[in-house]
C-alpha cells in the first residue's frame, strides 16, 4: 500500500503544532493534513525497523535524541532520551515535520503488518516477550465485535488525543489483550488507564470479560 507519495518539489502550506502527552517522555505534533487514513497507526522503535516502510520516519531518528516515532491519521509522536530535555529539541522537530511534510515527501510507502512490526522491534523486546508475541495466536471469539465497538466509541478517541493508540490483539478465556502505542506504551498513568478505565468499561457492557492486559507493559 502506498501513501502519500508526493512530488518533493511541491510544496503546499502546513502548520505543525506540539503537544505535550500525559507521557513525559513523549512529544504529540499536530498536523494540518492527513499523514496516514483515519484509524490507521504505525509505529517504529528503531531506523532499522521503519526502512522500507517509512522515509520519514528514517530521517526523525537521525536526531540522537530520538527513540520512537508513532505516526497516527494527522499526527506523530515522537519518544525521546532522557538526556536532553523537550525545551531543546521541540521547535527543531517541528520544524523539521513541517518542512518535510509541506515538500510532500514520502510518509509512509508501505504498511507493515502485525507480524513485520513484531520482528523489526525484536531487539527492542524481551526474549521471553518476543516469544509469547510470535507463537500466541488468538482465536475469533463471538465477543470480538463488541469488544472492538467499544474500544472504537469510547477509548480510541481519548488515547489519540493523548498522542497513542491501542489495537485490539484478542480475547481467550475471560481477558482481552490489546496492544498500547505511541504515547501510551510506557506511560507511567497508562496502568490506571487500563484498569481503571479500559477494563471496567468492556466488564460493565460485557459479563465474560473478566480482566484487560496490554500485551506490551
């Protein structure tokens, strides 16, 4: 699937602005246009990992500051180092996507799958993670559509405005198992979010969901 494949000498008039997220290692930045088709989300831990699949993404982390980027409908959040503090790099970053997205260079030229995603970040997990990750499959269940209406309704929109995602990974026995990106995914309030929020919503509208684990955390 290609996207946004563009001529790199047009260029068109984009505003990008910052955000902080409830993750203080992140930065949320705004877009004025469509980056990715509404309710699709990418994400990258690594160089290595967003090659062939996404230049932008390539270039953020040629800043040694960078750790992952998540790139969402019309935003991309953007995970840092510890030793440098957002004051120093914000405007740089901003910048630095407004000027690439106004050229109309390539975001993203192909989608990686669930599977692709898993491998390119192998380094990036624990081997005992990666393993899990690889082998569990999770059969269809007659829970999945509610489960994922709900997810739709009431969580996704809130977890994109904090500069994340959560994907539906499956649900087997009483737990629903979805996956945190973005600013979500190491988010030190993300535990609360979870529990406090995600897993009694899905309990309240459906009795055989017992408990909610991201599958990352």
């Amino acid at each position: 699937m290609l996207i946004f494949v563009g001529k790199k000498s047009s260029m068109i008039p984009v505003t990008v602005y910052s955000e902080m997220t409830p993750n203080p290692s992140t930065m949320k930045f705004v877009a004025n246009k469509y980056l990715l088709p509404t309710g699709a989300s990418v994400e990258f831990e690594s160089k290595s990992s967003a090659k062939g699949f996404s230049p932008l993404a390539e270039a953020l982390f040629d800043f040694p500051f960078v750790s992952k980027v998540f790139i969402a409908a019309n935003f991309i959040t953007i995970a840092k180092t510890d030793n440098v503090p957002w004051d120093f790099i914000t405007m740089e970053l901003r910048e630095f996507i407004r000027e690439w997205i106004s050229f109309s260079k390539e975001v993203l030229i192909a989608m990686p799958s669930q599977e692709q995603s898993f491998e390119s970040n192998e380094q990036h997990l624990d081997v005992v993670n990666m393993e899990s990750i690889v082998s569990k499959s999770f059969e269809s269940s007659e829970f999945d559509e509610a489960i994922i209406d709900l997810l739709d309704q009431y969580v996704r929109p809130a977890v994109a405005n904090d500069g994340g995602a959560i994907d539906y990974l499956g649900f087997s026995q009483g737990t629903v198992t979805v996956l945190l990106k973005g600013s979500c995914a190491g988010c030190p309030s993300s535990t609360a979010t979870l529990k406090g929020g995600i897993e009694n919503l899905l309990k309240q509208h459906i009795d055989a969901v017992k408990e909610v684990v991201a599958f990352n955390q």
